[in-house]
C-alpha cells in the first residue's frame, strides 16, 4: 500500500469540540448577562459590575474560540453559524437594555440592530452565489460596538459627566460605521450576484 492511500482522507471535524462548546457558553451567558443589567436598574451597583465581569468575559471567549477553532483546525458549519450569533445575541441584548433602562435612544439600537441582522440574512440569501468575506471595516465595526458597549456598562460612565460625553460621542461614531459597512456589503452582494449571473 502506498504511503498516500495509507493517509487518506482527514477525518470530519467533530462538533462537539471546545470552540464550539465555549461559543455554546457564550450564548448561554447572555439571558445572565441580560438579567444582571436588568437588576441593576440604572442604579450603577454590584449588578452593573456583575454584567461588565459576564461581557469581558463573553468577549474574550469570542476571541478565545476563534483562534483554537484556526490554530487547531476544529472550524465546523455549527460554529460558523452560531459564532457570529452568539455575538449578535450579546451586543443586541446590551443595546436593548440600555434603551430598555433610558441609558440609549432607541432609535440608536434598532439601527444597529436592522443593520446587523440584515446583513445576517443577506448572507444567507446570497450564500448560493457566493461568500461575501469579511472586511476591515466590518472588524472595525466589530471593534467599536465591543468598544463601547463595554464603556456604557461602566457604572463610572454614568456618573462622570465628560465620561458620559465620551461614551455618547463613540456610539455616534459606531452607529456611522455600522451604517457605512452595512452598506458596503449591500453593494458587495449586488456585485456577487450580478457576477454570478453573468457567468451562467
């Protein structure tokens, strides 16, 4: 037998596998996460912190889950699907609070949030035609939203006027480039499928 037949083929990924089991924690941290902030009720105490300590954490094993799934080759369909949900699941549920508890106008969070997962659906709708990557903007994006959720769960952000400031003039600035790369991925997919017609 030669030494190409003996190797074979690579065997599946299992799905069961520690990216995707720390994604599965993430999404199970946020109706904690939600409750916390919730009890809390603006009131800037233990709760507030409670829910600062469950987004850090969440975050990290964002990023955490990502590299063992590239580094140890364990990238499986559940985890290409539930990842960028368990993302959207935290930073959407922290928005609606905020708005929930008069922290964050409305209209700022259902902006984000028809952004987001309409761009979720696009790339399921268009996943026939291609895949539309993943871009700078869109990691910028990612980056900011993290950014300054992060900074209006900080009880201090509420309590000290130019923090607040700083706060408000940030989520301006993500709510811009959520916008912006929203729209780029539309004009992405309009290329993609217009390409892929062309081509039949």
């Amino acid at each position: 037998m030669s030494e190409q037949a003996g190797h074979g083929a690579q065997p599946p990924v299992p799905t069961l596998n520690i990216a995707n089991v720390l994604t599965s924690i993430r999404i199970l941290m946020v109706p904690f996460f939600v409750w916390a902030l919730l009890a809390d009720n603006s009131e800037q105490g233990l709760w507030r912190w409670v829910a600062l300590v469950l987004f850090v954490l969440a975050m990290y094993t964002d990023k955490l889950d990502g590299d063992l799934a590239r580094s140890r080759g364990l990238i499986t369909n559940f985890g290409k699907i539930a990842d960028p949900i368990a993302d959207k699941l935290l930073t959407g549920s922290a928005l609606v609070c905020f708005s929930i508890l008069a922290e964050l106008p409305w209209w700022v969070t259902i902006v984000i949030l028809v952004r987001e997962w309409g761009i979720t659906l696009l790339r399921v709708v268009v996943i026939r035609y291609g895949v539309i990557a993943a871009n700078m903007g869109g990691k910028i994006k990612t980056v900011l939203q993290s950014v300054v959720i992060g900074l209006y769960l900080l009880p201090y952000t509420h309590t000290i006027e130019w923090l607040h400031t700083v706060a408000w003039w940030l989520m301006l600035l993500t709510v811009a480039v959520t916008v912006v790369t929203g729209v780029e991925y539309l004009i992405k997919a309009g290329q993609l499928v217009a390409n892929s017609k062309k081509q039949k």
